[in-house]
C-alpha cells in the first residue's frame, strides 16, 4: 500500500480564501492528498494568498523564506515537495514571483485553481515553473468535486458557500476587479444543491461567499435572474439549516427584498458587515463608492426598521488621498451615528495599477497613523458598549469545538461573537442557550443552561421564492 501524500494550504485573507482554500485540497483529494496541518510533513505546500493589505507579496516572499528551508532539508532526505502560490498575489504578481522565487512550482490564480490536478500532474511529471492566472472560460464551480462526507464533518458544524466572485464596482483603491475578475453569480440550483448536502451531513450555519454578494444575479430554476435576497427565502427551507448570514456587501445593493428578509427569516442572523469606508461624500466620490452618506444612513434605517436588534459591522480607510481633518471628522461622526458592533480600519496603502496610488495629495503616514488610532479608540469603545449589554443575557450559541481550556467549549453568537462555556463534548454542533456572565474585549463567556435552542421554523414566503414579489 502506498504512502498516503501529504497537503498543506496556509490560507491569507478573507472567507473566499478559506473557502477556496477547501476547494483546492477536494480537487486534489482525488490524486490521493489529505491535507496536513504542518508543513514540515507535506509533499505538496500551497500559499492561498491576498493581495488587499499592505506588503502583500512582501509576506508571502517572507513566508517563502521559510518554505525554501523545509523543502531543502525534505530534498536532503530524498522526498520532493511542490511549491505552489495561488490567490490574488499569484494573480497579480505570478511572473515577477517566479522570477523572483525560484524554489516556486507553480502559480495559481483564484478562477484557476480547479486546474490544479492537471497543474500537479505536470510538475510531477518534471515540469517546473507553471503559471496559470489567465480567466478561464470554463466555470470553475462546475469542475470542484463535492466534498465527501467524512471532509464536511472534519470542517466543523459551519461551512462558507460562495454564491458570486468578481466585483464591477471599481472603487478606485481596490485590486479585486483586475484579481477575481467581472461579477459572476453561480446559479440557484447549484448553491441549493450545496447547501442541502452540506446541512445533511451535519452542518447548522451557512456563510454566503462573494466579493460583493448582494450583487448577485444568479439565475433560478424559472430561467430569472434571483436577487440574493430572494436566494436566501429558498435556502431557508433547506432542510437542517439554522443559521445564515453573508458577507461581504455593498449599500447600493440592499434591496427592499434582501432587507425583508432580515426581519422575516429567523435563520438570517442579526448580524449584517456593510462597508461605508469614509463618512465623507468627499472622500466617498473619489473612493468611486457610488453611494453618498445620505444613501447609507438611509439603508442603515431601513434595516435597522426590518430587524432592531441587527448588530452592524463595517470597514474603513482613513487618510485616502486628499482626505482633510474635515472629511476625517465626518467619518467619526458617521460611527457615532452608527454604533457598530465591530468594524474593520486600515490606513490607506497604495496598491499598485489602482487608480488611487497616482492620486494626490497622498497623506503623510504620521498624520494616518493619528487617525487611525483615534478611530479605533472609538471603534473598541463601541465593541465594548454592544458585548457589555450582552451580560446577564440568555443567547443561543452554536458551538463549533473545543476551547483553550479543559471542558469548554467556543462557539458564535447570533452577533458573530466568540463565546465560551464549559459544556460536554456532544455539545459541539448544536445550538445551546447560554447565560452571559462575563465580557471580554472581543468574546463573551457564560454558563450553558443545556437546553436546545434551535431556531423556529422558517416562515413560508412562496410569494417571494417564486418571484411573485419581485
């Protein structure tokens, strides 16, 4: 019997990466690879990178640093390892990459990597060098093998599901457009057909995938175009499926159909990440947002009118090209305004071949570094504020695994917290109620009551699911 070869997928990013990265080791399942959590024992290493934060390709070339090391002492004791680099750098970068990097095999864009069995064959066959970044013409969804039973159960009671890839928006600092390409939504059936897999072999909570997700415009089973909120009217009816949520959106695309659908669903969890960016209309025109202050306040309303305990999320740059103290104060007063759960902040960096790095006038890093900060202390006050009202609270909690500590659990709240309890192994992949006693920075504690708190049923919209409404 032959040797069982060896995976491993350090994965950068968003929740696109991990589940591409998933993706990659079910194509390669079939070649007889089973993934590994240390790369000191895989025959093949891949860097599932992205190309949204600062020094990007500086880490992975760091990162490569390290993998050069582990594959010469593995070359010492006669084994071979595959170097491989996919994701958005590859995607970007992949020819200086190789140029660069020689101990790199292979380089893999994110609408490539289904080639990968072809790609590895190759390599094995003593082909080295490889780039596969173009955009394929075939659909990449159609060729992923669907994961086997005993892979879903290993991944834990939740799963990502991506629905739409690519982004049309083009804001101005942002990469995705010329790394994922143009909007591409997969259609109904297939994520129905996923999801209702997925949940029959035990998974309770479903993500929904996209670049910019409420864009999708996949097409039904009646041969219309789907909005994404129409989509999750049917996904509510999977069977065994009690929780949903999406990421990430935009607020040009929240429709009155997705909006009803967060009060309507009781699988829709209170928890929506809608991206603003600046609180200046300013700063927004030159960002290429689309969307004014005016049009987000307005959405928030509405949302927050559909389903009042929603818990809100969202991202920010600060010191944009051109960004004054003005446009800086806006941005603070909009999250005041807000009151977030939880958001994202980052100090504009240029990326390259964007239309933002040959702005001007660039901002001095100090003065980014200022506001960032000040930012951020406003954000974590806000974080504190939400997690603090959740004391002394009953919450449902579906828990996902072990803790850190012997007898306890984590798991996620309805708000996307971590929450920790101790309770029995055979807890995990369920939905308990727990009695919030503690409240950390970023996680909340308590007590498990032990009784079942599954969702209610979902409320029958026919009218919506069959486009009726739309």
């Amino acid at each position: 019997m032959s040797e069982t070869k060896k995976l491993y997928i350090k994965t950068y990013g968003c929740q696109m990466n991990v589940y591409d990265s998933e993706r990659m080791a079910d194509v390669l399942s079939p070649l007889g690879y089973e993934m590994t959590e240390t790369s000191d024992d895989a025959d093949i290493m891949i860097l599932n990178t992205c190309h949204i934060r600062e020094k990007a390709a500086e880490k992975v070339y760091s990162e490569l640093g390290r993998v050069r090391k582990i594959k010469q002492q593995r070359s010492a004791n006669g084994k071979t390892t595959i170097v491989g680099v996919a994701g958005c750098v590859a995607q970007a970068e992949g020819e200086e990459m190789l140029a660069r990097a020689p101990i790199v095999d292979l380089m893999v864009g994110p609408q490539a990597y289904h080639r990968l069995p072809e790609l590895i064959r190759k390599i094995e066959a003593g082909e080295r060098g490889l780039l596969e970044v173009d955009f394929p013409a075939d659909d990449k969804f159609e060729k992923i093998p669907a994961a086997n039973n005993a892979q879903i159960i290993a991944r834990g009671p939740t799963a990502f599901v991506t629905v739409q890839e690519g982004c049309d928006k083009f804001c101005t600092f942002c990469v995705v457009p010329y790394t994922r390409g143009a909007e591409f939504s997969r259609p109904v059936e297939k994520i129905v057909a996923e999801t209702t897999r997925l949940c029959a072999s035990g998974v309770k909570e479903i993500t929904l995938l996209g670049q910019n997700v409420n864009a999708y415009h996949g097409i039904g089973p009646d041969g219309d175009s789907w909005s994404l909120g129409r989509l999750l009217y049917a996904l509510a009816d999977v069977p065994g499926l009690e929780r949903l949520r999406y990421t990430t959106s935009h607020p040009l695309d929240m429709d009155d159909v997705l909006i009803a659908a967060h009060g309507d669903l009781p699988e829709l969890m209170p928890y929506l990440h809608l991206p603003v960016q600046s609180g200046s209309d300013k700063i927004l025109a030159t960002m290429n947002r689309k969307h004014t202050t005016a049009v987000y306040y307005d959405v928030i309303k509405r949302i927050r009118d559909a389903r009042p305990d929603i818990a809100l999320s969202s991202d920010f740059i600060v010191g944009f090209p051109g960004e004054s103290d003005a446009d800086f104060a806006a941005t603070m007063q909009l999250v005041r305004d807000m009151e977030y759960s939880q958001a994202f902040s980052f100090k504009y960096s240029p990326r390259p071949g964007t239309p933002a790095a040959d702005m001007e006038p660039q901002i001095e890093e100090h003065v980014k570094s200022e506001r960032l900060s000040e930012l951020q202390v406003l954000l974590r006050q806000q974080q504190h504020n939400f997690n603090q009202n959740c004391m002394g609270r009953k919450i449902p909690v579906l828990f996902t695994g072990k803790g850190r500590n012997p007898g306890q659990l984590v798991g996620r709240s309805p708000y996307l917290q971590p929450v920790h309890a101790d309770a029995p192994e055979e807890y995990i992949g369920s939905i308990q109620n727990v009695d919030i006693t503690q409240v950390g920075t970023n996680s909340l504690s308590g007590l498990c009551a032990g009784d079942n708190a599954q969702s209610e049923p979902s409320v029958q919209h026919k009218a919506i699911v069959e486009g009726a409404a739309l």
